[in-house]
C-alpha cells in the first residue's frame, strides 16, 4: 500500500505548477494555512506565488486572494490606508494588482487560510455577481462548511493528482457562491432581527469581552440609541446586560468543568486580576 506523506494542517503553503497556469479559464494559484501564537514571526512572502515588487512590509499580488479567519484577530491594510481587523469569522478578498498587507495579532494569535486563484472564469463569476462592491470583508458566522471545503483543497493540491486543477476550480467558485449567497441575502427578510441575531453572535463569540456594546453596534450597522433599543425589545435585556450573563455563563462553566486555574480563568475572560472577577460574580 503505498503511503501519502502526512500534511501540517497547522501551517502550510501549496503552489501550483507553472504549467496549471497555461489553463485558459483560469487556475488555483496556492492555498494554505497559517496557525500563529504569541510570539511566533509571521510572513506574507511564503503565501505568495506571484508577487510585484514591493516593501518587505506590504506585497503586491497579481491574482485574486481570499483569506479566512478561523480562530484570534489580526489586521489588514489596503493601499496603504487605514489599518482595520481581521477578528475570528471575518472573509477578506483581495483584488489583484492592489497593495496590501495582513498579518496576526501579536498576542492573541490567528489561524487562517488562504486560497489564491486567476484566470477569466473567475473574472466572470465576480463581475457578474459584484460581490467586490460588498467586500474586502464579511463576516461569515458558519464557518465550519468553509474550513472544510478549504482542507479538502489543500489535500487536492497537495497531492496534485491528474485533474485536480478542475476540481480546485469547482471549490473557488463554491466559495464565491457562498459568500454571494450570504451578502445577497443578508438582513433580506426582517433586518432588524437579522442584525440582533448577529449582535447575539458577536457577544457570545466575545466573552473575554473586547467589544463595548456602542462597538457592536458598529458592527452591524446601527447607531448604539437604536441598537439598545431594538436589542432590548427582542431579547428583553440591554447589551450590556446580555454582555455579562455571557461572561458569566463562560465562568461558570470553566470553574465547574475545568481544572484550569482560576487565574488563568479570569484572563480569558477579560480580566486583569482575579479579584475583579470575584467582585464581577459578586455584583452579579
């Protein structure tokens, strides 16, 4: 039986063949991942296959990039304009031809995968579908469906059997469809509830509790007098409210079915001595 060389799912970067790229539709250029912690360096010039010169700091692609956040924060920055975040959940697609930089948090890390890829048939899927007027980012709650698609590429591309090209193809544009379903549909049937559930979803996903709630708000579109309002109508208490039974809720569980030391616990909930979050249960 003949054996595969195991893959680092962990961190990885696949490119493809100069000769997948003679294809007239179009190619995968390179898929991969990229699992950062505290303190690990971090690079953009292994993600790249095809790369215009530039600063070491900020790269040049000449092909299109999606990049997704799976788990931690980090940044990204276009043209050399405002440096904006790259949280857990977050889609980001990158023209060619533009520079741009992107890279982890330095203390809270990030994984993320990357899928590159040219050529008109893709040209044409997005042209048609305009997702481009709607991103860089979205923010794509289920997750799970995407990182799958996303190892079976880098499988597909890591082994690179006859005909897998075809197949990457068919997995990009699956992810452009995805990521147009979801921005044409969004907030389509009842938009204000639509934008509460994604409010629930943000603070839930926070319970370390780096959003206020005038920054969730933010988040989703609405200014925080409305968003309170609203917030409170449908789910009978105020963001911050619903903020702290999340934090609370979290402790409970860590405390109850854990062995992780209460130090520990109270910096992943957000708080910088334990005795904060003694008098947070109290107060509650």
């Amino acid at each position: 039986m003949q054996r595969h060389q195991p893959i680092n799912y962990k961190n990885i970067a696949i490119h493809c063949r100069m000769s997948d790229k003679m294809n007239p539709l179009g190619c995968c250029t390179t898929v991969g991942c990229c699992t950062s912690t505290k303190g690990d360096s971090f690079s953009l010039s292994s993600q790249a296959t095809s790369i215009s010169p530039a600063s070491l700091e900020e790269i040049c692609l000449n092909e299109w990039r999606l990049i997704i956040v799976t788990e931690g924060k980090g940044y990204y920055q276009l043209e050399g304009g405002k440096l904006l975040p790259l949280e857990k959940h977050d889609v980001l697609l990158l023209e060619p031809n533009t520079h741009h930089k992107y890279f982890p948090d330095e203390k809270l890390g990030w994984k993320e995968y990357w899928v590159g890829f040219e050529g008109k048939i893709f040209d044409a899927f997005l042209e048609q579908t305009k997702i481009v007027n709607y991103l860089p980012k979205i923010n794509y709650q289920s997750l799970s469906a995407i990182e799958n698609i996303l190892l079976d590429m880098i499988n597909v591309m890591f082994y690179g059997k006859e005909g897998s090209q075809l197949l990457l193809q068919a997995e990009i544009l699956h992810l452009l469809g995805a990521l147009n379903h979801k921005i044409s549909n969004r907030y389509l049937e009842n938009p204000i509830e639509d934008r509460i559930n994604e409010a629930k979803e943000i603070i839930k996903g926070d319970f370390h509790g780096d959003y206020s709630p005038e920054e969730v708000a933010e988040k989703i579109g609405m200014n925080y007098a409305q968003f309170r309002r609203m917030f409170k109508g449908y789910t009978g208490t105020s963001p911050a409210q619903f903020q702290m039974e999340v934090r609370l809720a979290k402790a409970e569980e860590l405390l109850t079915s854990t062995i992780i030391p209460i130090t520990e616990i109270a910096k992943v909930l957000g708080f910088s001595e334990t005795a904060k979050l003694s008098s947070f249960f109290r107060t509650q």
